[in-house]
C-alpha cells in the first residue's frame, strides 16, 4: 500500500449553478474521467443530485496534496480553498 502513496492521483472537481463546488477523493486517471463522465451526463435511472456546469480534471501531489485524504485533515484543509481557486482559474476538462 505504502507503494501507491507516491502515484499520481487526481482530483475531480466541479461546480454547480449555484456556484457551489464539489471534489472527488483521489482517482487513477481513468477513474478520474469515469467519475467526470458521470456528473457531465449520469447514468439513465441514476440520482442527480445537482447538474454541474464545470468539471475540472486535476493532478494531485502524491506527497503534497491539499485536497484532504484522512491522514492530516486540518493541516491539508487549510490551503484547500487557495488552491480550488486557483483550479477555477485553470482551463476546465468540460464546461457547460
């Protein structure tokens, strides 16, 4: 397991029209981009809480990342709402 923690993982992150935002736990890319697929356009029969307008596609550090993952949850929570504006101000993987 401890082999996995240096991987890359990414973050999907999206905002809805309310301008809320939402991000996923760490995916492999190909996971990353099932979960995208999913809120762009769920699944027939599948809940739907609230469409989203943009969804963002982005690499976390494996050794630095400030999206929380359970293992320092304040230190990692701090510098999360810095770094979710920066995304926003990055080309989105889907816009509306």
């Amino acid at each position: 397991m401890d082999e996995l923690a240096g991987l890359p993982h990414y973050h999907v992150i999206a905002e809805n029209y309310d301008s809320e935002l939402i991000y996923s736990d760490g995916f492999t890319w190909a996971r990353a981009q099932g979960f995208a697929a999913d809120l762009i356009a769920p699944p027939a029969g599948a809940p739907v809480p609230e469409p989203v307008k943009t969804v963002w596609i982005i690499e976390g550090d494996p050794f630095r990342c400030p999206l929380a993952h359970g293992d320092d949850i304040p230190a990692d929570e701090q510098p999360t709402p810095g770094f979710l504006d920066q995304v926003m101000r990055q080309q989105p993987y889907w816009s509306a």
